[in-house]
C-alpha cells in the first residue's frame, strides 16, 4: 500500500506540473492542461491518503 501510494504521489505531482504549464498556452493545449491538472490534484490526494491512512484489519 504504501509503495504504490509513493507512486501515486510522485505521478501526481508530475502530472499538475505538466498541467501548470500547459494552462498558459492556446484553446486546445490549455483545455488539456486544465484536464492534467485535475487528474494530478486527485492522483496526489489519492497517494496521500494511501501513505497515511491506516492498513484494513485482517480477519
């Protein structure tokens, strides 16, 4: 749980930085961007939330 909320993490901060950039650009590319950004903003969450959160208990 927590290597695969690592990648989450790292591919979502990548993925909002792509998007940062992308946003400043024409319709199409910006519209994109827009798009990366909020996929990265939920994919950071995400690992976040699997870094941190406590693991299920087994039965």
């Amino acid at each position: 749980m927590r290597i695969s909320g690592i990648i989450a993490l790292v591919v979502g901060i990548a993925a909002v930085l792509g998007g940062y950039f992308l946003t400043g650009n024409n319709d199409v590319a910006g519209m994109l961007g827009g798009i990366l950004m909020g996929v990265g903003g939920a994919t950071t969450i995400g690992g976040l939330i699997a870094i941190v959160a406590p693991r299920p208990r087994m039965q």
